[in-house]
C-alpha cells in the first residue's frame, strides 16, 4: 500500500451535509413558509449566503453568530419574507447542527485499518478553530499532517497547502480523497497526488481519467484496494 493518504475534512469525514440538511429542516419548522421550498433548493440558496460571507468569517469581521443570523436573513430576503425570525432560525439551525454532528459512513473503520499502515493528514479550508474542533469532537488526532487554509495562508485548490501537507508527511507517495472536485481533485492532481473522488450523491465525474471515482467508504476492503492500485501508479 502507498506511503500516506490526506483527507478532506468536511463532507469527507464529517458528515457536514447531513448535519446542514436537519438544520435546514428545523428552519422549515420555524418559517413555515419554507416548507413548501425543495430541501435541495433550499441548501443551494443557503450555501451562496455562505459564500456572500465567507471572507468576512475568515476575516473575523463577523463572527459566527453573526454570520449565522446574516445567512437566514439572506435566505428570507431570497424568498420575499420578513427577517424578523432569522434570530430564531439562525438558532434552530445551529442547535439541529449540533444535534446531527456525525462521521461519514465508513470513516472510523477506514482510519482505524489505515493507521500504523500509513501515514495520514487531512488538507482543508476553513477556520482553524473550528477545523481543530471538528477534528478533538471527532477523536481524528493525532495526525501526521494537518494544513488548515488560514494557517497555511493558501486555500485548496491552491498547490501551496497541499504542498504544506506534503512537506509534514515526508514521503513520496500520496493519494488524496475529497467529495469537491474542483478544491481536492483539481488541486491534488495538479500538486502530482494521485486522487480519490468522493461522489456520494452522484454526481456526474468531470473527468474519469484524473480520479479514481467511490460512492462512500464502504466496503471498506474495496477502498484498501484503491489506495493501493493509486499509490502503484505514482510509484
């Protein structure tokens, strides 16, 4: 088998979308008027409220619970409804997100098998203290490698975190495995990784001859099959 594998953290393993899915849930329960609006509807207009503030997070110019507010009010602005209950949902939303906390489908036997095997690392965006929260709840450390976007000061799919990664596991063979093909493929490709494309909503692959395509972690031999046939053909 290769000499190490990195990870993305979230939807690879955290289950985020699982968690933000009950969220969104609990805020249809709060504005009843969102109980008619698609669930998948509804997490696309919730993640370009994201984006909106995303820098303004990493900045620190707005703080979570800030931030959180901001996204329901931008989600009621989206619909034509009062944002006096944004305050509300933003609470609800967060309380289900906690509540719905959880690994990935697989992960802990994956990690367990893989450790003493070969080296592991997780590459991710994001805020570091929320990042290294995710990561002590979980029971994911230690680590062999860790490259946090505001840290490194470079985000996926940016060749400098992986690099940083690179340069903390100190070997020559590596394999990357993400769900977002454009931040942990692209980006692990074109750092010379080999990669794993998580797709667990299947999605349609972009480009099957630069990864090598899973539906989840599960069985976990096929995927111990993988690692290994990627890290042969980067030997």
């Amino acid at each position: 088998m290769g000499e190490a594998v990195l990870f993305d953290l979230d939807d690879t393993l955290v289950d985020l979308q699982y968690a933000r899915r009950q969220g969104l849930r609990a805020v249809q329960e709060i504005l009843p008027a969102l109980k008619p609006v698609p669930l998948e509807e509804l997490e696309l207009v919730h993640d370009e409220k994201l984006r909106a503030n995303y820098w303004q997070m990493m900045e620190g110019s707005l703080s979570d619970e800030e931030a959180g507010r901001e996204h329901m009010r931008g989600i009621c602005r989206h619909y034509g409804l009062e944002t006096d209950a944004a305050v509300d949902a933003a609470a609800g939303y967060h309380r289900a997100l906690q509540e719905n906390s959880r690994l990935v489908p697989g992960v802990e036997a994956l990690l367990d098998s893989l450790r003493g095997r070969m080296k592991i690392g997780v590459v991710t965006n994001g805020q570091s203290r929320h990042q290294r929260d995710k990561l002590e709840f979980f029971d994911l450390l230690p680590l062999d490698a860790l490259s946090i976007s505001e840290e490194v000061g470079a985000a996926k799919p940016d060749p400098q975190i992986f690099q940083s990664a690179l340069v903390q596991l100190g070997v020559r063979t590596v394999t990357m495995i993400g769900d977002s093909w454009e931040n942990d493929i692209l980006g692990a490709t074109t750092s010379g990784m080999a990669a794993v494309w998580l797709n667990r909503y299947r999605r349609t692959c972009p480009d099957p001859s630069l990864a090598v395509e899973i539906g989840g972690f599960e069985p976990m031999e096929h995927i111990l099959q993988i690692l290994e046939s990627t890290s042969k053909q980067k030997d």
